[in-house]
C-alpha cells in the first residue's frame, strides 16, 4: 500500500510540474506601433527589442512590429522602454532627444506619434 502511495505522489507531482512548465512556455503575440524610417532602423530596433524571450520584427513600410514574448519573462511595456532607450519613439514611450540626436541622419524620423507613458 506504502508503495502505491508513493507512486500515486509521484504521478501528481511530475502532472504538477508539466502542467506548471507549458503554461510558462505560452507565447503572446502583438502588434506595436514603433518610429523609424530604414534597414538600419530595422536593425537597430530588433537588436534592442530581441532576447530569448522576445522577438519582434520591425517593418520600415507600415512601422509596425510584430512582438511575441512569453509573459511569464517579460512584458509589452518592457521591450518598449529598450526600443525607446535605443533612441525610436513608440506607442508608449518617446525616446530621450540627445539618444535620438545620436541616430544616423537617415534614421532621423518625424517624431509623430505620441507615446502613452
């Protein structure tokens, strides 16, 4: 009885453990409105935003990224201070005006959208 006991806790922990494990591997994917102009903004940008949790793509044409990020590591907010730290104004944060004096003149975009935060 002792054994089927502690095989029944052992079946319930490993359940407990999977469980817990493919709920923190979800990934939640969205669109955000990020300022830019060129291949070089592109990269500057997806350098900033991407980690191992984290991927955006960045398109010059529709300046819109496409972010998928696992929430149980980071959040929207998050990755948007480090585009906005790298000198590109976005939906919720503006970059510092000496950071974006610093980007390369054809990365220098009109400073239109206003961020929320």
């Amino acid at each position: 009885m002792k054994l089927f006991q502690s095989t029944i806790l052992a079946i319930a922990a490993m359940a407990t453990f999977t469980t817990a494990t493919a709920q923190s591997n979800k990934k939640v994917t969205k669109t955000v409105a990020i300022n830019g102009n060129c291949g070089m903004c592109k990269k500057t940008i997806e350098t900033a935003a991407n980690s191992k949790d984290v991927k955006l793509v960045w398109s010059p044409e529709s300046k819109t990224a496409t972010l998928t990020y696992n929430p149980s590591k980071t959040n929207v907010d998050n990755v948007l201070k480090r585009v906005a730290d790298a000198g590109y104004d976005n939906e919720s944060y503006e970059a510092k005006e000496e950071v974006y004096k610093k980007l390369h003149g054809c990365c220098q975009y009109d400073r239109s959208l206003k961020a929320t935060k």
